[in-house]
C-alpha cells in the first residue's frame, strides 16, 4: 500500500470533491489523480529503475501532485523545502545518495544512488537538525498503522475539513495530509505567513480540524475576532502551548478539543496530552500515545515506537532532556545542549522559556543557550513585548518565580521572532542575534 493507490481509490469513488484547497486554486480527487498519473508516466518514460527523487516546488499542491506521481511510478519521493537553490539540491543528493532530482528541472543526481528498498515508499528529511537534513525512509506501515489511533484522537472522518499552513516539506504537514487522504477528507492550506490571510480562510471555509505550530497560533490568536463553532480539534506540536494561549484558544474555538503532542520526523507521535491536562501539567507534553513506550536513562528521552523511520533501533533517544512527573506525565526540558550549567546549577531553556510566557507583557518568547566569556555559558532571552511594557518589569517579574542562577543574561526585545522555514522558531538566528550583541 502507499498514498498513490489510496488517492486511486478515492478519485473512483468521490472524483468531484475537494482534495486540497489552496487560496485561488481547488484541486478534487479526480483532478489530483490525472496530476500524479501525468507525473507518474514522466518518470516511467526515463526508462529506468526505481529510484528516490528529490522534488523541489513552491506550491504544495504541485509538491503533493509530483510525490504521488514518484510512488505511482514506482518510485520513492523526497520532499525538499521549496526554497532549496539548484545548487542546495545537488549537494543534498549527492551527500544524501539520492538518485534524481526535480526542481522543475528533472536531472540525475547522485549517481551511486542505491536502489531504494522494496518496502520504502517515501524519503523524509529530518526538518529540526542543524547542517545537512538527514535522510530517512518510512514504509506506508510506519504511519499508515498509526491512522486508526490518530483519526479517533483527532475526530478526524471523511467529512473532516482540515487547515494546515506551510510546505508539505515540513513532515508534520505531511502527516496531517496524508491522514485526511487516508480518510477520504479535504485539506484547506495557507501557502503564506500573513495570519489576516489564514484568518479569511477560516471565515471562508467551516473548517473543523485546524493544525498550527504554537508560534502560528499565537499569529492566529492576534488576528482573531470571533468564534468559530465548526471547529472540533486543534492540534498543536514541536513546542510547548502556554495555558493562556491555550485558553485563548478556547474562546474563540469553544466547542473544540486542543491536542498538544510531542513528535518527531524520525518517530511520528511520541506523546499528547488535551487541554485540560495541560492546564493541571502546563510544564507537560503528555502520556505516551498508544504503542509507544517512553522511559528516561540517565535525564535523557528514550522512546520505543513500531511508527519510526526503517532503521531507527528500538529504543532510541533524540537526545531530547526531560522526567516524568508523580502522575506520569513527561516533562520536556529540551535537546541536549539546551540545558546550562550555570554554577553547578542545572537549567532548563524551556523552562525559563515557559516561566517568560507567563510574565504579563510578554507576547512571545525564546530562550536559548549562549557563549559567555566569564561563565562559559549562559542564558539568552528574546522576547516580544506588548507595546508599553518595558524589559525592566518583565525581567523584575521573571525574578518572582525563578532562581537568580535562572535568570537570562543576556536580553533582546524583538518585534516578531525569527521563523525557520517549517514555521519554527529559528533558535540559531536567536542565539546568533543574542552572541553578536547586534
């Protein structure tokens, strides 16, 4: 099985509805298959073996339409981030071994690309790591098993209209999509980072599943002037969600359950947890999910998953930080390296982080571990302020709940936080900004 067959199956049966929606442009299953069988011959007419190609396009709808066209043809998609030059894609194939490349431009690529493994059906880049993505590959078991679980916990059936923003390069969108494909449901997508736009969209569209990042929803939440009772899920991941955001959340989606998970590229869902655990554990990420095992060693995340990459040993640690609380639920502490020893004195960025957002004033927050000349090592706070509030009071309010050794070092008030190109925070423009002193 792969998204190919399953996209076959549903343009058969409903061919006239809409399989994803994007400003200006619709495109039903019918319309998606024609594009992915269209696509699929272009590779079957190279007259060669099965491959990985890399795609590269802006739009998603044409990055969805190629990537089936690959798995039609026999082949295993990679999806890269739709800015990556000519010049990008070449050194990540060649480095990554993958055999062609397709930015509009289809050319071979490594050519000591080996043939890629019967049961793979697509290449996944590791969205969060630092240099050269990683290259991974995932059988259609390694998410599609996890469909059931994740359509009861997201009330996600075929008449699900989804909302999601961003590249399909960013694996959590994929995931997302490939859910609803899998049910036979509609994604609206938001190919921009202009909120008052993904705000139209849900004024235009009774959409009842909305997935964001938390620093997009706070975006959202600015913008927002009204309710919206179609909504039935959000669901948030790759960062912790404050309980006042949270709340916010609630108010204008009232009828809606908030999902926050804790996930990764290499391992799909890890943990979650809803709104009303996070209100009692706002430091959490949750329970383990179903078939998924969690355990610490040493303050190190060890997770055992049947939903991983091929290859990825069970267990298996990202090096990611955290305990588990007296009632089982897993606190994050953050990647290895985002912990400081400040003076014997362990410190958790996320936690600081956490402790900022709830300082009156403070709209958005990242901290970060920074070089320091006299330590060593310490904390840096960027912060987005609301207008009128001096970085004195909130730095003055922050001593309230923290130890002096907590305290940030360095500070740097920003009118909006970087993002990276999967809509996260871009931590190493922070940490840059905050050690140049510019």
């Amino acid at each position: 099985m792969d998204y190919a067959k399953i996209l076959e199956q549903w343009a058969r049966i409903q061919p006239d509805k809409p399989c994803l929606v994007e400003e200006g442009r619709t495109l039903t299953y019918g319309r998606m298959a024609a594009l992915a069988r269209a696509y699929g011959k272009k590779l079957e007419g190279l007259g060669i073996p099965r491959q990985t190609v890399l795609i590269v396009r802006q739009e998603p709808a044409d990055q969805l339409a190629a990537f089936l066209g690959a798995e039609q043809a026999g082949w295993v998609p990679v999806l890269g981030h739709p800015d990556l030059s000519p010049e990008g894609a070449e050194e990540l194939a060649r480095v990554r071994q993958i055999g062609w490349i397709d930015d509009g431009n289809l050319r071979p690529g490594c050519g000591d690309a080996p043939v890629p493994a019967p049961e793979w059906c697509m290449g996944v880049l590791s969205s969060g790591s630092t240099g050269l993505p990683k290259l991974m590959f995932r059988t259609w078991e390694s998410w599609g098993d996890f469909f059931p679980e994740q359509d009861r916990k997201f009330q996600v059936d075929r008449d699900t209209l989804g909302f999601a923003e961003g590249s399909m390069s960013f694996t959590g969108n994929l995931n997302v999509w490939a859910q609803l494909l899998h049910a036979g449901a509609t994604l609206v997508l938001a190919t921009n980072l202009r909120s008052t736009r993904w705000r139209a969209l849900l004024d235009r569209y009774p959409v009842t599943l909305l997935y964001l990042v938390p620093v997009k929803l706070k975006l959202l939440l600015q913008v927002l002037e009204k309710e919206y009772p179609s909504l039935k899920m959000v669901l948030a991941g790759s960062q912790l969600l404050d309980a006042e955001t949270a709340r916010a959340l609630k108010k204008h989606f009232p009828r809606s359950q908030i999902l926050l998970y804790y996930g990764a590229s290499e391992l799909d869902y890890i943990t979650w947890l809803t709104y009303e655990e996070l209100l009692a554990h706002p430091q959490s990420v949750g329970k383990p999910c179903p078939g998924v095992k969690v355990e610490i060693r040493e303050g190190m995340i060890y997770i055992d998953t049947p939903y991983r990459v091929d290859g990825m040993p069970r267990p298996c640690t990202l090096e990611d930080m955290g305990y588990f609380d007296r009632d089982g639920y897993l606190i994050f502490q953050g990647r290895r390296g985002q912990v400081v020893n400040k003076g014997g004195l362990t410190v958790s960025c996320s936690r600081v982080e956490q402790a900022l957002m709830k300082v009156p004033g403070v709209r958005d927050a990242c901290v970060v571990p920074i070089r320091d000349k006299e330590r060593g090592e310490d904390l840096g706070a960027a912060v987005v302020l609301e207008p009128g509030i001096p970085l004195a009071q909130v730095r003055k309010a922050l001593r309230k709940n923290l130890l002096p050794g907590e305290i940030p070092g360095r500070w740097k008030t920003w009118e909006a936080l970087p993002l990276s190109g999967v809509g996260k925070v871009d931590c190493r423009k922070v940490r840059d900004n905050l050690e140049s002193g510019v």
